[in-house]
C-alpha cells in the first residue's frame, strides 16, 4: 500500500510531509502549501513518496488509513487525479484534462491531490498549461510534481512549488524493503538491490523476473568477451535484441490488458468483430501503445548503458586496487581479466564513451550505430 514505510531512506522528506498532511507545520518545517516537486535520482522513490502524501492528504490521518492507501494503489480514489506517461512526452491535451479537473472541489476528503509523475517530461508550451493552474490553484487542491531535478521544469514553475529533495538510499535499506514487501529471501534482495544501485524499481524488478536478471547477465558477459570490431558489431546487435525483449516483455502483457478494458468498455465481447464506428477508438489506443513501445526501448537501452556503466565502475575499482568496492561480485573472475588486459585510463575513456552514447541516443542518434562506436571502444 502507498504509506510512508515504503519510502526508505528519507527520513527529513517524510517528516516534512507528515507534518505537513496534518497540519501541524509551520513556516520553518512541514507548512502545508498548494504545489510541492519531489526530486531524485531515478529509483530514489519519488513516486513512493508523492502517494505516501497523496494517502495522508486524502484520510484523515497523517499515517493514511487502509482503506484510502488501497484506492490510492489502484488509483481509484475520488479525490486522487494522476498523470503519469511511458510515452517520450506528456501531451498538451492530458495536463490541459488535469487541470481542467483540478477545479473540482474533493468529493470525500480534505484535499483534491493531482500527481504528475515524469513532470521533465513537458515541453515548455504544455509547461505553461500547468502554470496557470500553479498561479491561481482552488483552495483545497493540491499538486504533486515528480521530476530528477528542479533544472528539469521551467523556471516560473520552480517559484510556484516547494522542493523536497531525496537521496538514493543504501543497498541495505533498498534491500530490507525488497525482502520485506516482495517476499523474497535476502541473498536474492541483497543481490538485487546491489545490482541495482539502490534503485528501486529496478530492485524490485530484478528480484522478482529471473528474465531480467538473464539479460542483465548476458549483456554484461558480451561486453566483456569484445576483443575485435565485429565482436563489438554482433554484441551491439545483441544488445539491441535484449533492449527490445525487455520492453517486450514489459509492455506486452500491459497492452492486451489495456486493449481487452477498452473493448469490455465499448461493450464488444471476447472474439467479436469490432464495429466501424468503433476502430477509431481502439486505433487511438494501438497509437498510445506504439509511443509507448519506443519510450519502452529507448528505456531498454538506457538501462543496458547503465548496467555497462556499472561494469566498467567495477573494473577501474580493481584497477585501483578497490575491489571491496565491486558491484558486479558475481563476474568478479571476468573482471580482473578484463582490468589486467587494459588500463585505467582505456577503462575511464569507455566511461566516458557511455555517457556520451547516452545522451546521442536521448538526441535520438540510431541506437545500433550509438552502441556500435560505443563498443569499439571497449575493445582490449
């Protein structure tokens, strides 16, 4: 359920917005106020955090009731509007629907609490949609913004809201609550977590889909066996087949359910023949889908550059005599050879490569060529 233990440590944050929820700030700490932006590093448990509040905000309580922390989960509460995308941008129509309904005054609870998760997400025109409704909110409306940094949204908004700032929690705190909420046993959180980099999500997925951990380990052995251009060729291909399983794999099983709601809806029954009047509908959502389809990959990918960030972080670390250090324990045998077969200034030169290739594919660089020149320069 959304509650404030399922945000581990940031501790300051939620002391700040349970004061806050319960009224019992003042200027120095926790006053209540109309727009709020959470922000962190990815995985640092933003969205935890803004429906922890969005629960205390809605109940009566500070800590959140049950029964208003499970609608809350199922994004079903009355009071409870939330915009979230897996598309490359949210939509100037979506934030103008969102605050079109933020005029409403709460059916059940003391606040209307409207979320928007990804807020880096809007273009500076769709921004400013959103600024008005910031200028002259509704007295018992409150927004909860979500974003990596302030930096991400326009100035004029930046003014509008009060930012709490997280810290990406431990391996151990990360891991405490993996094996805590997902029911697995702490070898498996630990290892998770660890992998990771305390990002949650990321834990919470690689704890529970073996799939996941499988390509994990697969993309970081093809780095490490690349000893020639076409080695790196064939395991940027590779790569590019892992990236695409794993939104497959992610938003597959999403997009029947969504397509089966949607016709259940349009009153169709299973295995009937949709109506002319109706593809225009389901078009629209095949549309969504396909958006959400490259958001998905582009996200595939840049989860692949970051575990590879991960694996060359570990292999400058032994080069330097760190290996306590060491992230990837279980390739620690690879690792070693891979540090003795170059220097750290070849394995610090492929960091960079990495960091380049992520921001050429952010630019929307061909991924394969992006991860080709990338792998060429991991060649030892």
């Amino acid at each position: 359920m959304a509650t404030w233990d399922d945000v581990i440590g940031q501790s300051d944050a939620v002391s700040l917005l349970r004061d806050a929820a319960s009224d019992r700030g003042d200027d120095a700490h926790g006053a209540m106020t109309h727009a709020w932006l959470i922000t962190g590093p990815p995985g640092s448990g933003r969205s935890n955090l803004a429906y922890a509040f969005a629960s205390a905000l809605l109940s009566n309580d500070s800590d959140g009731d049950p029964v208003t922390s499970k609608q809350v989960d199922a994004r079903t509460h009355p009071d409870l509007t939330v915009l979230s995308t897996s598309n490359v941008i949210i939509k100037i129509d979506e934030v103008r629907e969102l605050v079109r309904s933020s005029q409403f005054s709460p059916a059940v609870g003391r606040y209307r609490v409207m979320v928007i998760e990804d807020a880096d997400r809007m273009a500076e025109r769709t921004s400013n949609v959103l600024l008005k409704a910031l200028e002259e909110p509704p007295e018992r409306t409150v927004w909860v913004l979500c974003a990596p940094s302030e930096a991400d949204l326009i100035p004029t908004i930046r003014s509008r809201v009060r930012a709490i700032r997280l810290r990406v929690p431990s391996v151990d705190e990360v891991a405490g609550l993996i094996q805590r909420r997902d029911k697995v046993d702490a070898e498996t959180a630990e290892r998770a977590a660890r992998l990771a980099q305390s990002h949650v999500g990321m834990a919470h997925r690689l704890a529970t889909d073996a799939g996941a951990r499988d390509r994990r380990d697969e993309t970081l052995k093809a780095a490490l066996g690349i000893r020639s251009v076409s080695d790196a060729v064939r395991a940027a291909a590779r790569m590019m087949e892992i990236a695409g399983d794993d939104a497959k794999a992610y938003t597959e099983a999403r997009d029947a359910e969504e397509r089966e709601h949607a016709l259940r809806s349009l009153g169709v029954e299973p295995g009937e023949n949709l109506p002319p009047g109706l593809r225009s509908q389901i078009r629209s959502l095949e549309d969504d889908q396909k958006r959400r389809a490259t958001r998905s990959l582009r996200d595939g990918l840049d989860r692949i550059l970051v575990d590879l960030l991960s694996l060359y972080r570990d292999i400058i670390m032994l080069q330097l005599g760190r290996s306590e250090t060491v992230i990837n324990k279980e390739l620690l045998d690879q690792l070693e050879q891979a540090g003795e077969a170059g220097s750290p200034a070849e394995t610090m030169a492929t960091m960079d490569a990495i960091q380049q290739t992520r921001r050429r594919i952010e630019g929307n660089v061909a991924p394969a060529l992006a991860l080709e020149a990338l792998l060429v320069t991991a060649i030892r």
